[in-house]
C-alpha cells in the first residue's frame, strides 16, 4: 500500500505548474514545426515562427509561454488502497496549496488571472485558486495526475449543444469552428466529448486534451473505429476552412482533434468542443509514495532553431510622432515595427474609462492620437521591464470601440485575433487602425518592451493603464483605414487556394 505525503502531493502540484507555464510539451512543439515547414501562407508562417521562438526562448528563460498563465484544470485517479500520511487538508485544498505555491513562486511569478464572485465583484483571489477538479476514485496504490493551466482565450472559445441523433456531427463543428474566430489562438488542438450528459460531454472535451498529440500515427495506421474516423475527417476538414495560424489565413488551423466518448440516451446527443490554443500547457505524473514527481525538462534539442527577420522592406512607426494621416497608408496583412510609447488598457480599464466618460469625467490618461494595447502582463522578476506581456483577445473590447474612439481621439488598438463588425465600421468611420501581436509569443514580445509604467487604475493589478516604451515590437495590421480586415481575407483566400489546388492538409 502507498503512503503518500500531503506536502508530496503539493509540491508535486507546484512543480508542474511551474514546469508547464515555460515548457510547452515536446509533442506539441514538433506539430508546431511541421505545421510551421509546410506552411505557404506567409503571415501564418510568420506567426508559427514567433510561437517557436517564444517557446525556446521561454525553456531557456523559465518565464511563461504566455501571460495569460490560465486556470488550472486537474483530473486525479486516486487508487483506492492509497494512504495519506498524517495529511489535515483535503485533497482539493493540497491541489490549491499546489497552485499557490506555483503561482506565487518568486523566481518565476505567474499572473493571477482568477477572479471569486464572478457575476458580482470579480476580485481576483491574487493566488490563481481554486482551480477546478475533476476526480476519480480507481484500483490501486498510486494517485495519478493530470493537470493543465487553460487560456482564457481559448476556454472563451468553448461550444456546446445537443444534437439529434440523427444528425452530423462533422457538420456541426464545420459550421461552429469558423464562429470560433481567431480568439483561441490556432494553431492549436480541438477537444470533443461526445454522449453522457450535457456536463460529461464538456468534461470530457477537457479531459480528451490531455492526451499528447498523435494523429500522424492515427493517420499511418489507419481508423479502427467511428471516433477514430471522425478524428480524422474533422481535422482535414477544419484545416481546409484555410483559418490558419491567428486566423490569418493558411494551412494549418488545428494540430490534431481529440475525441472522447461515452454511452447516451436514445433521444440524445450531447457534444461539446474545447479548443487549447498555442500556449497549449499539461503534465502529467504519479506519485507512489516515493517522493514528490519528478518531471523532466525537454532536451534542448526538442526545440527547433528558428529565425525569423521582417526583412529590410518592412514598416518602421514612430508611435510618438505618428499622424492620422500616415495610417492611411497602412495596409491590412502588412507588417509593422512599432518603437516609442505606447497605452495599455483591457477589459476593467475600458470598463472604467466608458463609465467617465457617461458621467462627463475626464480620463486619467490623454488617448488622442495615442495607441492602446490590449494587454494584461506578467508582473517582473529580475532584472525584467515587464514580465510575458502577449496580446489580450480583441473582440471583448469591441462593444467600447466606437465610443472611446469619439469621444478620446484614438487613433489605433493592438490585439490579437479578429475584430467584429461593430468595431470594423467604428475603426472605418474614424480612419483608425488595429494591429495584431501573435498570441502566446508574449515573453519575446515582452523583449520589445524597454520601459513600463503604470499610469491609471493601479487598483486593477494587470488590468490597470501602463505606458510601455516599446522598440520594434512586431505586429500586423489586422484592420486597415478602410475597414479591410485581414482575419476576414486572409481565410477566404486560403480556403480557396486548398480548394482549387487540392493542397493536401495531410499530416505525415
Ligand atoms: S495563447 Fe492565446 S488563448 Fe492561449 S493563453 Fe495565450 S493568449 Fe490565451
């Protein structure tokens, strides 16, 4: 029988949430490159580029992939003959210990992204706790481990409904993935739980992304039953919708696709679908009473040497100096180095500054003619500006667009994935200009970054207005003056070109 020690457990718990927040798993860094040598479309090219950079750099650096440094997911098989050595706690309050310590670790701060009361106050709970557990009580000795740390961005993304029995599936998730936008950050990997009950399809869409990436193996071998067919037939086809990398347009959208099942009622047929985006992130360990786990690092040489130049061709911005006038040039799809100042601002800080603005108060901080960037850093270690400071999602501040750029002067946002029409028609009739940042590069952005400080809203921790003093810090313009928007032109040309040329998405 094993005994096991409560601070085995936890510190088990902290390890590998350490170890996932800077080491993306090997598997998933090998698909990242294949996908990255196959790729024709230039901007999904560049951004898998980024992705891999940033992934080395962060193995190297121990700082987060991204900074959005998620929710903790874990699912426990705790063997029935297991004893717990002198433990007090529960074992949900171990796994949470776990988690604060991770997050709290000084060497390596991650960003407290929970927040309790979440249809009323929403305060953070400043240690990334609770996280949510999942258990399961099994044969044997050993208590075994799955846990991730899930993406705001992509969890967004989730869908769930309850099909008739009769009808597709594949169906389902070619007319839903497309929905999804770019805000889960693809390249990356579709969960799907199929049958049980509404709420076992959705855990086990979770759970089904904790497995490691294999469907070139799945494809030599052949489908040996139903949900091995549909794995198949959805990624080929998701990837022919030409989203690709960010949504930009391109080969590669998913990775792999992820199925689980389980019996259902005669009159139902629940499915849910989780994508996990590029800062895909889980361990996995046992402890037998032996001692906390012991979780190796990748080899360096897991981790391809990719480089990646803008060429000399590309666009300089001066932030500080920038005219309405010069944006007018800029053109959707292209590429922009940005140096100078720069505002931060997302989802509690447009809140606020719309809130003044109903009441007729004055901002704290002047936007005319400024850019803001969607952004909620890791706070620093060492001798760090600013810890991972990788784009927030657009489209939540879609709903402020067209009245802060009335009635502030704004002249341009920087955000990842798309923007919905709202904000499209809003930055067209202001001649304003969105840029995009690739999501989960956010420690090499955060090396354009020189200077930072927190201007308005300090109470708001990572959501609180910063100026950033960047040097060029790389982006695409997404939305150009004219409204043009890359997220929309880049995946029609692309599914297209897969149509017309038949461009195998085949994995190898
Ligand atoms: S890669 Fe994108 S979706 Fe994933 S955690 Fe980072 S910002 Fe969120």
């Amino acid at each position: 029988m094993a005994v096991i020690k409560q601070d085995d457990l936890i510190q088990s718990v902290a390890d590998a949430l350490q170890y996932i927040s800077y080491y993306h798993p090997v598997d998933f860094i090998q698909a990242v490159h294949e996908a990255y040598q196959r790729e024709e479309s230039q901007a999904a090219r560049d951004a898998m580029a980024q992705i891999l950079i940033n992934s080395r750099m962060c193995a190297t650096g121990h700082r987060p992939i991204c900074q959005d440094t998620g929710i903790v997911t874990v699912f426990a098989r705790v063997g029935m003959d297991v004893r717990w050595d002198g433990a007090t706690m529960s074992l949900d309050d171990m796994i949470n210990e776990g988690v604060r310590r991770a997050y709290n670790l000084p060497e390596n701060v991650l960003r407290a992204s929970i927040l309790a009361d979440p249809a009323g106050k929403r305060a953070n709970t400043k240690d990334n706790t609770p996280a949510v557990i999942h258990y399961q009580i099994v044969p044997g000795d050993k208590v075994e481990i799955d846990v991730a740390a899930k993406g705001g961005g992509s969890e967004n993304k989730s869908k769930m409904v309850m099909l008739n029995p009769s009808d597709s599936i594949v169906d389902w998730v070619l007319k839903t993935v497309p929905t999804m936008g770019a805000g889960w950050c693809p390249p990356g990997m579709l969960g799907i739980g199929i049958g049980g009950t509404a709420e076992k399809a959705a855990v086990l869409a979770k759970e089904s992304l904790m497995d490691s990436i294999d469907i070139h193996e799945l494809r030599a071998r052949g489908p040996q039953n139903r949900v091995e067919e549909l794995r198949l037939e959805i990624m080929d086809k998701v990837n022919a919708l030409g989203i690709g990398a960010q949504g930009l347009g391109g080969l590669t959208t998913v990775l792999d696709v992820k199925i689980k099942d389980y019996p259902t009622h005669a009159a139902s047929l629940p499915v849910c679908m989780i994508p996990n985006c590029a800062a895909t992130r889980h361990a996995h360990f046992v402890l037998d009473g032996s001692g906390p786990a012991q979780l190796e690092a990748p080899p360096m040489d897991a981790y391809p040497e990719i480089t990646w130049e803008v060429g000399s061709s590309v666009r300089r911005v001066n932030l500080d100096t920038v005219t309405p006038e010069e944006v007018l040039s800029w053109k959707s799809g292209e590429t922009v180095l940005l140096s100078g100042k720069m505002l931060t601002g997302r989802d509690a800080a447009h809140k606020r500054m719309v809130d003044m603005l109903n009441k007729g108060e004055q901002l704290p901080v002047d936007l005319k003619g400024r850019f803001i960037y969607y952004v909620g850093p890791v706070d620093p270690v060492r001798d760090e500006v600013v810890g991972p400071a990788g784009p927030t999602t657009a489209t939540r501040m879609d709903k402020f667009t067209r009245q802060i750029l009335d009635q502030t002067g704004l002249l341009g946002m920087i955000g990842k994935s798309e923007r919905g029409p709202i904000a499209i028609e809003a930055i067209k009739d202001h001649k304003a200009v969105y840029l995009m940042a690739v999501g989960g590069a956010a420690y090499l952005v955060a090396q354009a970054i020189k200077k930072a400080d927190v201007l308005a809203f300090p109470e708001l921790g990572m959501e609180a207005i910063y100026e950033f003093e960047v040097k060029d810090m790389p982006v695409t313009v997404a939305v150009d003056t004219t409204g043009e928007s890359a997220h929309i032109t880049g995946p029609q040309i692309w599914q297209k070109k897969i149509a017309d040329k038949s461009l195998a998405v085949e994995v190898e």
